[in-house]
C-alpha cells in the first residue's frame, strides 16, 4: 500500500491536540512535531503500507484559485506589514529551501495565519522525517491536495490510502483497481474512518468522484468558499444525483424547460458567475508537478537512512519517545 499524509493537516492537527506545554529541553514547544509523529505511526501501524510519501502544501493559497474565486481562504491571510507576518515569511523561506521543488512559480505573496509556536516547528518535523528516511513531497504553484491528487491519481501498482482531515479529498476516492481510500481523521484519531468510493456515496448521496461539486454547490466556510446562498448539503445532493455535475445544472437551469422548482431556480441563477468558476477551485488537481525528496516510491527504509542527525534532533527536542514509536511501527511492518 501506498499511504499519502496530507502533511500540513497532521501538524495542525497535532498542534491543537497536544499542549504546548509539551515542550524541548530548552523549553520550545514541541506538541505539533511530537504529535505529528504520534499520528503518523498510529495510522502506518494500523494500515500497514509499505510506501509512505508526507505530501506538503509549497502554495497553501495558489494565486490560480484566488483568481477564480477572491474570496478562496481570504480569512487567513496574516495583515501586511505585522511582526508575524515577517516572521512567518522567513520560516516560509527557510522551509521552501528544505522542501522538494521544481520549475519556477513561487509560493503565494500572502501568507497564512499561523500560530507563533507552530511555525518553528515544521522545519524540525521535516529534518525528523528525513532522517527517518520518509519521502516528502510537494509541487510549487500548488496545495498538498493537489500534491495528493496527483500521487492519487498516477499510481497504477498498489492500493493507495490517503490520511487527511479535510474532507474535500473524498472527491479523490476511487473503487477501481488499484483503489483509492481516505482514512478520515476530522473527527479525532479515534473516530478516524476509512472512506472507500462506496462509502463516500453511501454518506453523502453522490458518486466520490462528484464531490467537488457537491462540495462548491453546498460551499465551505473554512476554505472561503460561499456556495450557493439556501442550498445545503441535501439539496447539493439531490441535484448533483440529479443532474450529474455543476455544468449539468447549468445546462438545465439554461434550459426553461426542466423541472427545477422556481425556489431553486432563482438561487442558482443568482449564483451563476459563482458556479461557472467553483468547480475548478474545489476539484484537486491531477497533473500537479510534484518533487519526491529523496526521489523514489516512497518506499519504507528498514532503518533510520540518517542515524547521526536523528540521534541529534532527539537529543536537542526531546523527541526520543514518538521518533521510537515511529522506528517501531517502521520494524514491525
């Protein structure tokens, strides 16, 4: 198997579930790495892979989508000019220089509201996995889901699982051979699910590979994303069934004879211009150009590839205790 982490996810995630009073020697949080770590050897050992690339967001707000919808994540962007914002850009810099990147589009001139301990502990979980010798991935111009759909999409040998808390990679699930499965961690690592493309359709009424535009009709408050005003995720649902995609509905709602009820009527048409763009926001992208550090599969070494520098970080963070849970998921296998 193949498990692709949606990297930026697992470390947000392990930032709020683990207090920063978990910290280095010298008194540096240390709960995203050390979490991050945690979560990343609770899902290898529970789905076994024997091929696992952390794929990174190298533009978490690509200037292709904000073009097509302004307001896409407008509510993160870190205010020019603050304390923050030149800290932020620094660590942005220095973690650019430490990940894989190829061609020449730069990473998005804004930047993302992060917490102040988190973003020095990125670089940190980056060196852990290098020396582990875990592959890292990452595609400038664009976000790890894009990254995600990529790998998704162009693996032909073995059964792919994607490890994410956001829920618009659902679209990227596919039954065929090899298979495509979303292990869900939104809800927390103990109600985390394994989403195959039957699933995602048992769940929410419409084919996996649907969901995006499902998922721009209902729209998503956290990624900036309006939908369409008065339509919800039911009746998202009952039209993309219906009507099979975004450009289907247009079509009928272009059509003065379909049986669109006037209701309904009136709120797609109001948000055409929305509609005609939402799609290619939402969908991930395919043919990314991603970069795999070191280059490979993705496949897992027996043993640490950088004994000396693990042993190092170790030493200086106080990571001792999830890098030996993670070396020992890594025998196990």
């Amino acid at each position: 198997m193949l498990q692709l982490l949606d990297l930026a996810g697992i470390y947000f995630r392990a930032f709020y579930a683990v207090p920063t009073s978990t910290t280095a020697p010298d008194g540096r949080p240390m709960n995203a790495v050390r979490g991050s770590l945690d979560i990343i050897a609770r899902v290898m050992a529970d789905a076994r892979p024997t091929r696992v690339i952390a794929c990174l967001d190298l533009d978490w707000r690509p200037a292709w989508r904000v073009e097509l919808i302004e307001s896409y994540k407008t509510h993160r962007v870190l205010e020019p000019g603050s304390a923050q914002a030149a800290s932020l850009a620094a660590a942005a810099d220095a973690l650019a220089a430490a990940t894989p990147h190829s061609g020449t589009a730069g990473p998005s001139a804004d930047i993302e509201v992060v917490p102040d301990e988190l973003s020095p502990q990125v670089p940190i979980l980056l060196d852990t996995l290098a020396a582990i010798g875990i592959t890292v991935a990452g595609a400038p111009g664009f976000e790890a889901d894009d990254v995600i759909g990529t790998l998704a999409h162009a693996e032909s040998v073995d059964p792919v699982e994607v490890v994410t808390g956001d829920r618009d990679l659902f679209q990227v699930a596919r039954d065929d051979a090899p298979p495509v499965t979303v292990r869900y961690i939104g809800a927390g690592m103990s109600k985390a699910k394994v989403y195959s493309a039957a699933d995602v359709a048992a769940r929410y009424g419409i084919p996996a590979d649907s969901y995006a535009d499902f998922a721009a009709l209902r729209g998503d408050p956290s990624d900036g994303l309006p939908g369409v005003a008065g339509v919800g995720e039911k009746t998202a649902a009952t039209l993309i069934g219906r009507f099979g995609s975004i450009e289907g509905l247009i079509e009928a709602l272009d059509a003065r004879s379909t049986g669109l009820a006037p209701g309904v009527r009136s709120k797609l048409a109001a948000a055409r211009d929305y509609l005609l763009v939402a799609p290619r926001v939402v969908r991930v992208a395919q043919d990314a150009p991603v970069s795999v550090e070191p280059a490979g599969d993705g496949r897992l070494p027996a043993e640490p590839v950088d004994p000396q520098a693990l042993s190092d970080l170790i030493r200086a963070h106080g990571i001792g205790g999830p890098v030996n849970r993670l070396l020992q998921t890594l025998t196990a296998g």
